[in-house]
C-alpha cells in the first residue's frame, strides 16, 4: 500500500496542481464561476493528502532546503503576500470585519422578504408568489431570506438569487 502511495503522490499532485492552476486561473477573470468554484476549493483540499505523501516520501531531501537561504526567503514572502489580503479585512472599518460584499449579503439573508421585494421591483405578496413559484416554501412575506431557506431546505444564497430571477 506504501508503494501505491509512493508511486501516485507525485503524479497526484502535478495534476490536482493543473486542476488548481486552471480553476484558479477562471475564477481570477470571473469566467466561469458556477463551473469553477466548488472544483477549485474541493480539489485543493484533496490535494493536501497527495502533498502530504511527497513530503513524506522525499523528507530527507527536503529537509536540507532549510538550511539554505532560498527556502527562508520563499517563505517570508509567501507570508507578505498572504498578509497583503489579511491585513486590510482585519483593519477594516465596515462593522462586521469583512469584505463589503460579505456585510451586504448577512444584511439580505437576515431581512425580510418584504423588505427586500422593492430591491427587485415587487411588493411583499408579488415576491412571495413569484418565490413560491421557484419552490421556495415561503410563510409569510415577513420571514426573513435565511427562514425561507431553512424551510425550502436551501441555503440563503439560493433564495437571494430566486429574488434576483424574478427581478421586474
């Protein structure tokens, strides 16, 4: 079983890498999201375990790039590079500590039907119509996007773009 591993961690990771590249690559130019975007996180994620097997397999080796300038240098700048993202949402001002786009969407998902129906050119009952006719399990027009979903079973983001669908 070793053997296996040994053999297919290389090969594994050069191309869940391609797949990384790819997807990466689409998402940066917004080209294809809805394709794009569970691929790249889930196979990221399953490219920790074939990773993990190299480093394993060629320790030894790897080992000696810490005792050499370059691997501490790479890794410095890695972290400045990470940090050029995490700093400013840390420092941020906007109230909830994160990405405007993140404030907008807990500000939908936590109001109401309602509320929002005038965003996309409806009054209460005309938006709880036009969402029953999606399938959504709507109550009452005073129940807020995230108690829609959980009854309809689906996620808040999913009623949002029903709303968006059914925009006048």
């Amino acid at each position: 079983m070793t053997s296996i591993f040994s053999r297919y961690a290389t090969p594994l990771i050069s191309g869940l890498f391609i797949v990384s590249l790819v997807s990466g690559v689409a998402l940066f130019f917004h080209f294809g999201s809805s394709y794009f975007h569970g691929m790249h996180e889930w196979l990221s994620l399953v490219l920790i375990l074939p990773f993990v097997l190299h480093l394993w397999k060629n320790w030894r080796p790897f080992k000696t790039y810490f005792k050499r300038r370059p691997m501490a240098v790479s890794l410095i700048a890695s972290l400045a590079a990470a940090m050029v993202f995490v700093v400013p949402v840390l420092t941020s001002d906007n109230g909830a500590g994160g990405s405007p786009q993140r404030v907008v969407f807990d500000v939908m998902q936590n109001g109401s039907v309602a509320n929002l129906a005038p965003l996309f050119g409806h009054d209460a009952e005309s938006m709880k119509t036009a969402l029953a006719g999606k399938g959504l399990v709507v109550e009452s027009a005073d129940r807020t996007v995230r108690e829609v979903a959980e009854a309809s079973g689906q996620d808040a983001f999913k009623v949002i773009g029903a709303m968006a669908q059914v925009r006048k």
